[in-house]
C-alpha cells in the first residue's frame, strides 16, 4: 500500500518528504515519484504520494505535528528599497549628470 498525504497551509514539498517518509534523503525520488519540482509551490490539499518510510519514529512525530516552512510572498507588499553604491542603477536611483 503507497503512503500518501494531503499538504496543509503552509506546507513545502520538503516539509512532506519529512512528514511522509521521515527524512529528506529521499526528496528526488520522491519528486520524480510525484512529477514535480522539488521547490514548486504546493496547493492547499494536493495529495503527495511516498516511497517507502525510512525514519519511522521521525513519521510518527510528524503525523502529530505537521511541519510547514514554506515561505509566503506578498506581491502587493512594497519592498524597502536598498541605499548604497552597491545597490543603485545607473539612471534608475543613480543619476549620472
């Protein structure tokens, strides 16, 4: 029987490769196994499919307590803007006259 699991908010594709098989070791396999990137955004609910588990006590803690580490962006959200030579553009922030 394939072990599987629907992601939660917040939740990366590392975060169920832990929560599934119990270590990271098996993160390509696993994304091979699923047809995805490793770094691609999950949606709330998308099912991932394991291979077989390799930490089993690492599992039983994260059944119990999900891991979710996946970084939000906010498009919206202005961005403060750097100051220093080191980060002007010539004739964006950085007038040449």
């Amino acid at each position: 029987m394939q072990n599987t699991s629907n992601t939660q908010q917040g939740q990366n594709f590392i975060d169920m490769v832990c929560q599934l098989i119990g270590s990271y070791e098996a993160v390509l396999e696993m994304a091979i196994l699923n047809n995805r990137g490793i770094t691609t955004p999950l949606a709330i609910g998308e099912e991932i499919k394991a291979s077989a588990v390799i930490r089993q006590d690492a599992v039983n803690i994260f059944r119990k307590k999900q891991p979710a580490t996946a970084l939000e962006q906010h498009s919206d959200d202005a961005m403060e803007e750097l100051e220093g030579i080191g980060y002007w553009i010539i004739n964006k922030n950085f007038r040449v006259s």
